[in-house]
C-alpha cells in the first residue's frame, strides 16, 4: 500500500475502521483499566490497562503502516519512548552515541542517568556521528536534527552501523514518517514524538517506537509494561484522530516553510537561514537523497535576542512557542533552553496559515 497512495491517503487509509455496516467509521476511545477475565483462565487480548488497549492497537497499527514498520509501541510522550528504548539497549557497559546538536533533554538524560548505571555516553554532531559509532553499541541519531537542522546521511550511518554490529535508532520527530523512513534506510528502531506534526493540535503528549525486528519491539513493549510510561486511551483517540489530516497539514507546513526559507534568505536583517529544502543548504544533497518532504520547520539568525522578541511582537500571525508542528506557526529563540547557537537564533515551525499571509506578516514584522 505505502508505494501506491500519496501521503494524504495513506494516512486517512492508516486510521480507517474496518468497514462493518452499522459499525461507526470513527472509532470511539476505549477507556478501561480492568476488563472481565474468562473463568478457565484462558488470556484474553486483553485483561489490564498497562499491558494493551483497543485503541493504542489501532494507533500502533496507523503509526507502523506509517513508518513502514511491522509494529509500533505507544507510549505517554517522545521522552518516555526515547528513554525506554535507552534503558533496554544501553546498559551497563556499553556505548552509546547520543547528537550532540539534538533535542537537548536527550543528553541530560544520558548523562543524569545512564552515565551512573556504567554506559559509556559519547556526544557527537550530525558530522561526526559515522565516526563517533566506530565501536558503539547503540547510535541515537536525530535528523534532520533539533535546532539546527543539520541532517544525517542515514544510509550511510546504518551501513556503518551493520557492519559493525551496532543498533541505529532514528529520532524521527522533525521529519515525521511523511518526510522520512529512516527505517526503509537501514534503521533498526524509530523513536518518535507524536507531540508535533502528527498530532499536530498543540493539545497533547505522545510518542512512539517502530521497528520490524521481533525481538527487540519485544523487548521495548516488556519495558513498557514494566515501567508504565503508557499513553492514555483519550489521548491515543486523539492522535489517532488526527493522523488522518496529518499527510494534509504536513504538506502545508513545508509548502510555507520553503516558501518563507527562501523569503528570509534575501531579507537584509535575516543573518542566516538553514532549511533542508534550499537548494544551497549545506545538508540539501543528503536531504534530497533521504526525504520525501523537507519539513516544516526553519532555523534563522537574527541580530540578537531583542530582534527575535520584536519580530513575534510586530507579528499579527507568529506566536513564541516551544514544541512544534502545530497549526499555528512559531518562533522559539532555542539560547533560552541552552542550546549552543547564538542569541538571536530561532526555530521557525510553520504552520497551516495561507503561505501569502505568512509572506506579508514576516515582511512587515521584520520591518
Ligand atoms: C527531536 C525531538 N525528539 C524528542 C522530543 C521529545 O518529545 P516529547 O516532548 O513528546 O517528550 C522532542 C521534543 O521537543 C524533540 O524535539
């Protein structure tokens, strides 16, 4: 099916019922902690909340057809999924490769928390990454990778990778499956938020992990069930519900970026801009080889922290947010959260506005 259908139908395809007459098209959420147990003791699908639920099935199901994956995971955020897929492969002894240029609190965590269990943490840059997985266990490459938007040759690193025994898990949150399958690349785990793109609505937490290797989704789920960092029915129904206009509104969330990339490239107060989809960005040849679609975020640079301030309060349209991939779009000056790019660094995350207001409201706000 992923070959046949465009982005848009493959995720109204990926949330549809079965269709039995008289049955709803939409699912309804399916709340239950407790279901009844058959008296011979038989195991029935599914009998506590922490192990299964109807309705993550049916997200796990519209997440794997997504991500080309023989299975998904649900999990309570993209955190909960990346720490859970951590905990199971990079215990005491190994090394693990973390982006040293990726989504920060990835590094606190290994830090905070693997580095005292005995696993060998190494940092590298979407650059060193090949380099750095010499003699890893498991390499945690994001791409393109948050904030700067750098990308990762993902072929190449899971070559690197299966020649060398190690375990390539992809961060797929900014590129969403619609942009990318790091898995139809090589990778061997994804791991993801749901939070942004696909979900899409600013109203939620989620995240997930995909993979086609028995024995280690396995592995993931058992940690889940053990730990418990599980999703909620509601909101499980609500990505689900919003995976089905995800192909739609990610469409025009990188129709406005590269039409607003290629605006803020020439505007005289704009330092720098990096968006896969320029055609003389410095991961654009990459990018073009690996993604279907560039995304929707864009990184500029202004002068300083005040010219980032001012062009938000000048905006009739820009809203300053963290997270991203929501239908409005919103600027984050990333130095707050202590990233290292300079003061006047901010991501862009487009939105679903026509792209000709979005023109005009950047031009003027810029002034
Ligand atoms: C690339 C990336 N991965 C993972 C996460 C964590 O996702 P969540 O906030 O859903 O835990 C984020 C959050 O911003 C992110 O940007």
């Amino acid at each position: 099916m992923d070959g046949q259908y465009g982005d848009s139908t493959r995720s109204v395809k990926a949330v549809g019922s079965e269709a039995v007459p008289g049955s709803p098209i939409a699912s309804p959420p399916v709340p239950a902690s407790t279901y009844h147990l058959s008296p011979d003791e038989t195991e029935p699908l599914d009998s506590y909340g922490r192990s299964s639920n109807p309705t993550w099935r049916q997200l796990e199901s519209a997440l794997a057809e997504l991500e080309g994956a023989a299975g998904a995971l649900a999990f309570a955020s993209g955190m909960a999924a990346i720490t859970s897929v951590l905990r199971v492969l990079a215990t005491a002894g190994k090394k693990l490769v973390v982006p040293s240029d990726g989504y920060y609190q990835v590094r606190r965590y290994a830090a905070e928390h693997l580095v005292p269990q005995g696993v060998t943490v190494v940092e590298a840059s979407c650059e060193e990454m090949c380099a750095a997985s010499a003699d890893a266990d498991v390499v945690l490459a994001e791409t393109p990778v948050n904030p700067s938007l750098d990308v990762v040759d993902l072929h190449r690193l899971a070559m690197h990778c299966r020649g060398r025994g190690a375990t390539l898990v992809v961060d797929n949150t900014t590129a969403t499956p619609l942009g990318q399958q790091p898995l139809s690349l090589g990778a061997d785990l994804v791991v993801a938020s749901a939070t942004k793109a696909l979900s899409g609505h600013s109203d939620l937490l989620a995240g997930y992990v995909a993979g086609s290797h028995p024995d280690l989704m396995a592995a993931v789920a058992r940690e889940r069930l053990l730990a418990g960092p599980i999703l909620g029915a509601f909101e499980a129904w609500l990505v689900l519900r919003s995976l089905g206009s995800a192909g739609l509104r990610f469409e025009r969330q990188c129709v406005n970026a590269q039409a607003l990339a290629l605006a803020l490239r020439g505007h005289k107060k704009v330092r720098s801009v990096r968006y896969p989809g320029l055609p003389d960005d410095p991961s654009h040849q990459i990018a073009t080889l690996q993604m279907k679609r560039f995304g929707g975020l864009v990184s500029i640079e202004l002068e300083d922290a005040a010219a980032v301030h001012a062009l938000v309060e000048r905006s009739a349209l820009l809203i300053a947010s963290t997270s991203f991939g929501g239908l409005h779009t919103s600027v984050d000056r990333r130095a707050r959260w202590g990233d290292a790019v300079s003061d006047g660094f901010a991501r862009i995350s487009f939105g679903i506005e026509d792209t000709d207001d979005l023109i005009t409201d950047f031009a003027q706000a810029l002034g």
